[in-house]
C-alpha cells in the first residue's frame, strides 16, 4: 500500500510541476501577441498487476498527457482577412496621401493664380519693363512648379514600387519559413509542447503573409497549413513557390505564383498596385493641365505682336509637365498686342485673349479641380480606412480574449498547482511515515 503512496504521490507531483511550468510559461508571453495560451492534460495512471495484488486495474497515480493549445480557426480566419483588408487601405492611403502632398507643395494653383495677376497688372500698362519682366518670372515660377510636382509623383511612385518590391521579396521569405514551418509541424509529437510551439510560429508566418497578400489557408490533419493566392498554390507542405511582379500600362501591378498569374483579392501588395494606378492617373492629369498652359501661352503668342512689332514667339516650350520650360529671355518678347501692330503699340487685345483663355474654365479651373479630386478621393480612402480599423481591432481582439493569456486565470491555476504539488508532497510524506510505522514494530 505504501509503495502505491509513493508512486501516487511522485506521479501527482511531477504532473503539477509541469503545469507550474506551463503556467510560467504562459505568464512570461502575457504580452506576446504571437503566443496562444497553453493548458495541460492529466490522465491516469492505471496498474493492471501487482505481487500479492488481484488481477484487476488499480489506479497507480497521475501523469501529464499532453499540451493543449487554446485556438479558434474561425478567429484566426476573421483577424488574418480584417487585417489583410487594413494592410491594402493603408497602403493605397500612403501613395494617395503622397500624390497630394507632390501636386500640393509644387504650388501649381498658386503659381497659375500669380501668372494670370501678373498679366491683369501688365495689361494696365503693356510698355511697362517691370511689369513685362514680373509676367515672365511668374511664367518661369509657373514651369518650375510643375517640374517639381512631377519629381514629387516621381518620388511617390519610386515609394510604392519600393514598397512592392520590399513586400514580394518578404511574401518569398514567409513562403519559404511556412514550408520549412510544416516540414516541422508534420515530425513533431502530437501534443507536445514543440507542436505548440510551432503552431504559434505557423499562425504568426501565415498572419504577416495574408496581410502583404490577402491569401487564404487551409489546413491538413497534422496542422500543416496550404495558402493560396488568386486560385495558384504559394504554399503547400514543404514547398513553397515564388511570388513575382509585373508593370501594367496603367501603372498598377500584375502578379504571378510559380509563373502563372494570380490575382489579389487584398493585402498591401494589392493596395501599392492601386496607389501606383492612382498616381499614374494623377500625372496623366498633370501632364493635360501642363499642355493646356503651353497650348493657351503659345497660341496667343502666335495670334500676336511682340513690343518690337514682330510676330510672337512661342511662350513655353515643352510637351507636358516633366519638360515645360520658359524660352523667352525678355518682357519685350511677349506679344500684348495683335499681329501687325506697330512697335510699342498699346493695344492689349492680344493680351486680353490670353487672359480670357486662362480664365475661362483655364488652367487654374483644372488645377484646382485635380486637388478637390485628390482630397476627396484621400477623404473618401480615409473614411474606408477607419472602419477598416476598427473591424480589424474587434476581430484581433476577439482572438486575444479566445487564445491569448488571461493573467488572473493563471493566477489561480498557479495556485491551484502549488497546492497540488504540496498534497502530493503530503501523500509521500505519509507513504514514509507508514513505512517507519512499519520499521518500528518489534
């Protein structure tokens, strides 16, 4: 009966010291957003055979079984989807937001707005030297500023294709550690503490995966996880294929798994393909509202007389915003009068032409109407955006409060295995004690 005490109680006190030290564990990743929590099973201990024993099971004392990890694959799904849906708002948000901030600091409506004033001012006295000279500075301030709003697009767009070229090769690296993930997942002892372990690894690769590509997961028995993109394989098992990228005429991105092509549903990728679009559209714009300056400058120029009387030279050069540029290098080469006026005529119908086609439904209409669509498009994305937000944080936290470490729960479990521990000290305890009962008898 004794040595029954004694296997008794040094099995049940084993088994509480490794629940200690599960519970420990799980107290120091309180904060670990990559750990979900564990638990131990206890299963018995049955003895089927004994000298001076009859046949028969008899319980012999406790022992652990195996870890559980607290999961929930509906939670799991919300949260990697939430979070993917976020990732893609986020990042056509940043080269929306950018795109605005290039057309904003060029100053491209201010700029149109100081040229047009400068001409009102030239048309109170059309021989005035000052006056000709500030119409040309305003012109060349004018050119300038949109060669700066076309190095900003530049720099915006050089961004977003970092980014997606920093996201595929990242999508790469996560494919082949999710591989490598699963080749351990698949040699690892069902409920052991490495399974777990791995578990935590496999959700915390695929979670980052599915927010740079949207992709969805499968599962095998084991708990090895298959992901997909746009119907074409990136992971399964030990293998994993190559994501790849591709130019669009639009300036988005096409993408491909393995060499076939894949479609995105979400993730950051996505987004850098539909900011990269957005920005393509914003240049084009760009690009129409610098023609329609050359197109309005130059053809008054041509329908007019320069202060010399000869025929008006070209205003601007170039073909759009990137190359726009101010050739004349004098006041006296703008032509304020009509052709054919003598030299230093007074006549300001030319002049008077040319502010009429910037002014009516002109360039500084078209400038302002490129911001107000930027804004609201940014405004619009914000809106999106915030909601996004809040329905990712509802989900993640909802997987928190499912799987995560719950610090008063592990509080009492801490002491609900000391207190196993000390009993199952006890029963040795009173195991030795018959045995000196025993010892002593004469």
């Amino acid at each position: 009966m004794s040595s029954n005490l004694l296997d008794i109680g040094k099995s049940g006190a084993m088994a509480a010291r490794r629940a200690l030290d599960l519970t420990a564990q799980n107290i120091a990743n309180a904060g670990n957003p990559d750990y979900a929590r564990r638990t131990l099973s206890m299963a018995e201990v049955a003895s089927t055979s004994g000298i001076g024993l009859e046949p028969g099971n008899m319980l012999s004392g406790v022992r652990p079984d195996h870890v559980m990890r607290s999961d929930s694959i509906f939670l799991q799904n919300e949260a990697r989807r939430t979070g993917s849906d976020l990732s893609r708002a986020e990042a056509e948000l940043s080269g929306l937001s950018n795109a605005e901030t290039a057309i904003e600091q060029a100053g491209i409506y201010g700029s149109i707005v100081d040229f047009e004033a400068s001409l009102a001012r030239l048309a109170a006295d059309p021989l005035g030297g000052a006056l000709r000279t500030a119409v040309l500075e305003d012109g060349r301030q004018l050119a300038q500023s949109f060669q700066v709003a076309t190095s900003g697009l530049d720099a915006a767009e050089q961004s977003a294709q970092f980014s997606a070229g920093a996201g595929i090769e990242r999508v790469n690296l996560l494919s082949a550690e999710l591989a490598r993930t699963n080749t351990g997942i698949a040699r690892a002892s069902n409920g052991s503490s490495d399974q777990a372990a791995l578990y935590d690894r496999r959700d915390a690769l695929l979670r980052d995966l599915t927010q740079l590509t949207g992709g969805t997961a499968s599962f095998d028995a084991a708990g090895g996880v298959t992901v997909a993109l746009g119907g074409e394989t990136l992971v399964t098992g030990a293998q994993a294929n190559s994501l790849a990228s591709s130019a669009n005429a639009d300036g988005s991105l096409s993408f491909s798994v393995g060499g076939n092509a894949a479609v995105l549903a979400s993730g950051s990728l996505l987004g850098n393909s539909q900011s990269l679009q957005a920005i393509r559209t914003v240049r084009a714009e760009l690009d129409d509202l610098a023609t329609q300056v050359i197109a309005i400058a130059n053809t008054a120029q041509a329908n007019g007389a320069a202060q010399d009387g000869t025929a008006g030279q070209i205003f601007f050069s170039g073909s759009g915003a990137d190359d726009i540029a101010l050739p004349l290098s004098s006041g006296a080469q703008i032509a304020t009068a009509p052709a054919g006026a003598p030299a230093d005529s007074r006549d300001i119908a030319n002049l008077q032409a040319l502010r009429d086609a910037l002014s009516n439904g002109g360039p500084a209409q078209g400038a302002d109407a490129l911001l107000f669509r930027l804004s609201s498009a940014i405004d619009a994305r914000s809106v999106t955006r915030g909601a996004l937000s809040t329905i990712a944080d509802s989900a993640q936290a909802a997987l928190q409060a499912e799987t995560g470490v719950d610090l008063d729960q592990e509080a009492t479990d801490l002491l609900r295995y000391q207190q196993a521990f000390q009993a199952n000290g006890k029963v040795i305890q009173a195991a030795a004690d018959i045995f000196d009962t025993i010892l002593g008898l004469r």
